[in-house]
C-alpha cells in the first residue's frame, strides 16, 4: 500500500518536470526547425558595400537565428519602394533615400549604417587639374541625372565664390567613369572611394580626389544604410531582432578577417574582379565602423544636419522627424 501510494507523486512530479522542460525550451528562444524565409534587397549590383550580409549568410550566422534570407537586385523599382511594399523585408538605400521617402510619407527606417563616415567625392583625371570646387568652372560633369547632384555641385561651388553656371552637367548614368573620362566625354563625376578610386590605383590611373564629407560636413552623411519598414518594426520586431544579430557578425567578421571577407564575396559573385574586391575590402575593412563604439551606429546630428540641408533647398515640403527616420535600437 505505502508504495502505491507513492507511485502517483513520482509520476505526476516526472509529468511537471517534463512541462517545464518543454516550456523551458520553447521559451528560450531556441529557432524552429523550418527557417523563416527572408528577402533582402541590394541598391545595386553586389560590391563589398554589401560585404557583410553575404558573410553573414554564408557563416550560417543567418541560420543560427532560424532564418534563410536570399539576397536580390531589384529589377523594377528602387529599394526603397521595394522594402516598402513588403516585398523585400531589408535592404540596402541611403539616408537622401530614406528621408525622402519618408517626407512623402512611406514609413522606411534605417536600421544600421552600413559605413560610419561618406567615402564619397568628386573624381577627375589628374591631368584635369581639379583641385577644388572652384576648378569646376568650365568642366563637364557627369552623373546619374539627380537633382540632388546638381545642388550638391553648386553648394560646395558657392562656399567658394565659384560660379556655377560654368559647369556643363551631362547625364552619363551607369558609364564607366574611367572611359568617359578618358574619351573627354566628362571631366570628373562623383565616386565612391573605396570602389572607383581603388579601381583607379590598380589600373595605374592618377586621380586628383575632393572628399566630400571632409570639405562639408553637411554632406558626412551615411550612405548606403540598412532599411526596413515600420510594418515590421510594430509587428514582428523578433525578426529585425534576429537579423541584425546575424548581420552585425558578417560585418564585425569583414572588418576583423577582410582577405576571408572578400573571398566569400568573390565565391557568391564570381564575376566580380577579385583584385578590386580584395583591395576594396581592406580600405572599408577601417571604415564600415570608423570612429564610432559599434558597427552600424547612427547620430541624430547626422541625420538632423543632411535632412535641413535637404529642405533648406527644397527637396523635401516639409522637415520630417529624423528620430523615426533612424534607429539603433538593433545596435545597441
């Protein structure tokens, strides 16, 4: 009798151990067998801009948070309208990209920025003999067609006394900067440092360099940035969560081992030129995090400072409220 009578307490005691295992484990955040599928979309084609998210895919560091992302282009529509849609849940765009887009209220928000200081600037064949803002006069200037360009053209003319209407814009889109420059189609165009100006140093090419964000601070702003919409943010933080986790460890990884960065890079697109991608790595290896604490730390006085700019000259209605437009809430 004395030992049925202990049997049910061993056996319901076995039972609630067994619940709180099994709750243990469901509530410990442990990833579903089935990984969640998840789309990101590039601004362009793949460059070591984009370095860390291949990484993080294929160290698994995406599958260690139960997800399975695919990496795009965009075929029709820019990122930004992408990511908006739902369609893709990150991507890549730039903070002109995200405030504009959010002055026309489409809810974007930056999650990251994926280099800390612009490495970009004007570009010109040394030969050019363009040292500064004001040698502008009387050159041809090729770009993308932007009106942002222009302003940003004539700004940094105007600081120096330098007149503008002596400038020759020509539209030239995705030619290559180093044969338009060379048929004197155009006489410089605005470059990303670490992409066109190393491509510039292993083909042997001199280049004079204006870097923009050192000659005015307004335009120190970050670009590219990782986005997401606030869709997501509301509704399913737990995923912004997990993927940014991952991605912080792709670029953290690129900026520690950048020759291991850039092979994975190389393998996932391998028509890619491997001694530009190589070089590349290792000049953003010192610039994704720069002189901030973290990877992917945003300042409001960045995004406060571009954004004013941007309405002080019209490209935006209204100044929006840079705190929505960014968060480093992933990051921290």
């Amino acid at each position: 009798m004395k030992t049925g009578k202990m049997i049910k307490p061993i056996v319901s005691f076995i039972i609630i151990i067994a619940f709180v295992i099994a709750f243990t484990a469901c509530s410990s955040g442990k990833k579903p067998d089935t990984p969640e599928k998840v789309t990101f979309v590039l601004d362009w084609a793949p460059n070591t801009n984009h370095t860390g998210i291949y990484v993080a895919k294929e160290k698994g560091f995406y599958r260690d948070q139960g997800l399975e992302v695919e990496i795009i282009q965009p075929q029709e529509g820019s990122s930004d309208t992408i990511v908006a849609s739902g369609k893709a849940q990150f991507g890549i765009s730039y903070q002109e990209g995200v405030t504009y887009a959010r002055a026309a209220g489409v809810p974007l928000v930056s999650i990251a920025a994926v280099i800390q200081h612009n490495t970009s600037g004007f570009a010109s064949l040394k030969e050019k003999n363009i040292l500064s803002p004001k040698d502008f006069e009387g050159k041809t200037y090729g770009g993308w067609g932007s009106e942002t360009e222009i302003a940003t053209i004539k700004y940094l003319m105007d600081q120096e006394g330098a007149d503008f209407s002596k400038v020759n814009i020509m539209t030239t889109g995705d030619a290559d900067f180093f044969q338009a420059s060379a048929s004197g189609q155009i006489d410089f165009a605005w470059i990303f440092e670490g992409w066109a100006g190393i491509e510039a140093k292993l083909k042997g090419i001199e280049l004079n360099y204006i870097d923009l964000g050192r000659i005015a601070p307004v335009f120190d702003y970050y670009t590219p940035v990782i986005i997401t919409n606030e869709d997501i943010l509301k509704n399913n933080k737990e995923l912004a969560e997990s993927f940014m986790k991952a991605t912080i460890k792709g670029y953290e990884f690129a900026i520690e081992n950048p020759d291991e960065a850039a092979e994975i890079m190389i393998s996932a697109v391998p028509e890619l030129n491997r001694e530009l991608v190589v070089e590349s790595q290792r000049f953003l290896a010192e610039h994704y995090k720069g002189d901030a604490e973290k990877w992917g730390l945003q300042k409001q006085e960045v995004w406060q400072r571009y954004t004013d700019w941007m309405y002080e000259n019209g490209f935006i209605e209204e100044n929006i409220d840079v705190t929505k437009a960014y968060t480093n809430e992933f990051i921290k």
